[in-house]
C-alpha cells in the first residue's frame, strides 16, 4: 500500500528531532511549511509535532462491559485510509497525519513503566488512534520499537493495520514478543466501508508472510456488520484464512460489532452515503454508543465463534466490549468481568512467549 504525502508541517519545537530529519530525508521534494491553523488540511498531509501528554494510557474502556484492559501507546492520531466506521472521524477535527517526533522520549517513558513492573503483563498496542504500519515506511516505527519490546519478558506489542506495509517491519531482525494483527472484514464491507484500505486477501496473506518470516499474529473481526448476505461473506474470509494461515500462530481473534457514538451519525451520512451501517435497528448501549440490538449480535457472534472453532478450536477468541449476558449466550462461557478476560489473554501470552 503506498502512501502519497503531498505537504509536510513541520512545527517549530519539531525541527530539533532525529525523526524530524529522517522523516525529511525520506520525503525529499514534499513541500514543507510550519504550522497554520486556518489551512484546510488533507489525509495527504503530514503534521510532525511535539507530544506533551503520556505516551502510555490504558485502552477506553467502559466499567459497563467488559474490556480487555490493553494499553495504548500513542505514536500518531488519525489515518491514511478513509473507513466510513471509523470513529476518530468524530473524535479529531482535522484529518491530517499527525506523527509525535519525540518518540523516542516516549519509549523511555514507556520501558520505564514495564521495568518498575516486571510482575504484570503488559499488552500494548499502537492502532487505537492511528494503523500501526501504514505510515511505517515512512516514519520508520517498527525500527525504533521492536528492538526495545523485543528484551522485555513482562510486554507484547501488538502493531494493529489495514495495510499490506511489511516490507521494512520484516527486515527488521526482531521477533520476539511482537504481534502483528490484522482488522478483517467481509469483502462486501472492506469494498464499501473500508476506504483506501488494501483488499482483505492481501491482509491475510500479508499475514501468512508475517508467519513465515517468524511472527505470532492476530486478528480483529472488528465491526461485524449486518447485512443481507454477511453469513455466507464472513465465512468466505474465514476459508481464504484456512488456505493462508497456519491456526496454531494465532495468538488471538477479536470479535466486536458495529457501535458508534451518535455524534458519527450525522458524519457518515454526509461523507459515505453509499454506506449501508445505518441500515439496521440500534440501541442505546450503557457506554452511551450506539450498537445493534443483543440478538443480532449474539447472531453474529455466535456463528463467528462457531465456524471459527471448527477451523481450529484454540485460537484465543474474545469478544470486544461486551457483556457477561452476551458472552455466555453468544460463546457458552465467559470471563465474567475486565479481570477474568485480562487473565485469559495475558494465559496466552505466556502460552506463546513463555
């Protein structure tokens, strides 16, 4: 997947950073500015700026469902690709790629973090604001972290994309405690919902690449959407998965369905009006955002838990902010609560790196 930046901002406190200049040196011929806050700004423009908050924060979950208890490290905010779903449209009022330059500052704040806890697991990821990999060519991410993530027994770093940007990730000679997963959909939906994203079949076989060259990966199924067609679809991905992936180097597989604060509403009515999400009944759920009613998704959820177990039965299924209720009845257990669900992820985390 290339990646076309057409204008670079570079704010004045950024100019004093290593990433800076490599950055530079990387999109020679790009139009350079400082900051201008009245300019209308664009996905194809790069924003490199200072970050003053902490690097490390845990996923926003909400006490009403259960969550995994993840932990964000913030590199970047927002994306290159344009998914109709995607609720950073609602959270970030410009859409440029802003890319944090004193990275490296944050690691340290990070590994800081992991070394005065060398009791607890850490799962952390870089996908929650921004793609893991899709403006790695040109920042250069998977150079700075892996080497680092890859000493610490106690972490897992999950690097979370929609792209097929392996090439630098895989020439990097790190393996080690590093997770590369991929946000899957139905072929019907990554067309029509997943702007600029690459086709789901070069995702997965990215996948099978990434397996290869010594990488534990995963999956999102993160929205499920539901439409006319979305069983024989979704069980289509599962079949090119079987033909590309080996199960037993899957470390997990998310399940979560299509869930909105209802102030995107409005924004994807005017931006996608080819979409098809609002199509269905929703209902305000306890978190304040917007999800299908319980039966379809326990439909959704149950038919992927089942027709994913019968590919391979221990693939680390869970299911993404949802409740007790719903994980009994969609999955036939559940972990109860946050905690029990953080113990059975950091159980497989050890069932992989020991």
């Amino acid at each position: 997947m290339e990646i076309r930046i057409k204008k670079l901002i570079i704010e004045r406190d950024a100019y004093s950073y290593p990433l800076t200049k490599r950055i530079k040196e990387r999109l020679k011929g790009v139009e350079i500015k400082e900051w201008v806050p009245q300019w209308e700004l664009t996905k194809d423009t790069l924003h490199l700026l200072v970050y003053k908050g902490s690097f490390l924060k845990p996923c926003p979950g909400t006490k009403s469902y259960i969550c995994c208890k993840y932990q964000i490290f913030n590199i970047a905010t927002n994306c290159p690709m344009d998914c109709s779903y995607c609720i950073l449209q609602a959270y970030f009022q410009q859409p440029e790629l802003k890319v944090f330059v004193n990275i490296e500052e944050g690691l340290r704040q990070v590994l800081e973090v992991l070394d005065k806890n060398p009791e607890k697991i850490f799962r952390i990821g870089t996908g929650e604001f921004t793609d893991s990999l899709a403006l790695d060519p040109i920042v250069g991410w998977s150079e700075i972290f892996l080497p680092e993530f890859s000493k610490r027994k106690n972490a897992i770093l999950e690097l979370k994309t929609k792209t097929d940007n392996i090439k630098n990730l895989i020439k990097v000679p790190y393996r080690e405690r590093i997770i590369v997963s991929w946000s899957l959909n139905s072929q019907y939906i990554a067309c029509l919902e997943e702007h600029g994203a690459v086709s789901v079949r070069k995702r997965i076989e990215s996948a099978m690449i990434c397996q290869k060259e010594g990488f534990i990966v995963g999956f999102h199924f993160d929205p499920l959407i539901y439409y006319k067609n979305w069983k024989e679809d979704y069980l289509r991905i599962i079949e090119i998965m079987d033909r590309y992936i080996d199960p037993k180097k899957i470390i997990w597989i998310s399940l979560g369905s299509f869930r909105y604060m209802p102030e995107l509403k409005d924004i994807i009515r005017k931006r996608h009006r080819r979409s098809i999400l609002l199509h269905e009944e929703f209902i305000k759920g306890l978190d304040g955002k917007l999800r299908y009613i319980r039966p379809i998704r326990e439909e959704l959820y149950s038919f992927m838990y089942e027709k994913l177990n019968e590919w391979y039965p221990d693939l680390g299924i869970y299911l993404c902010m949802e409740s007790d209720e719903v994980w009994r009845n969609s999955f036939g257990w559940s972990p109860k609560n946050s905690e029990g669900l953080k113990r059975f992820l950091d159980e497989r985390v050890i069932k992989f790196y020991g």
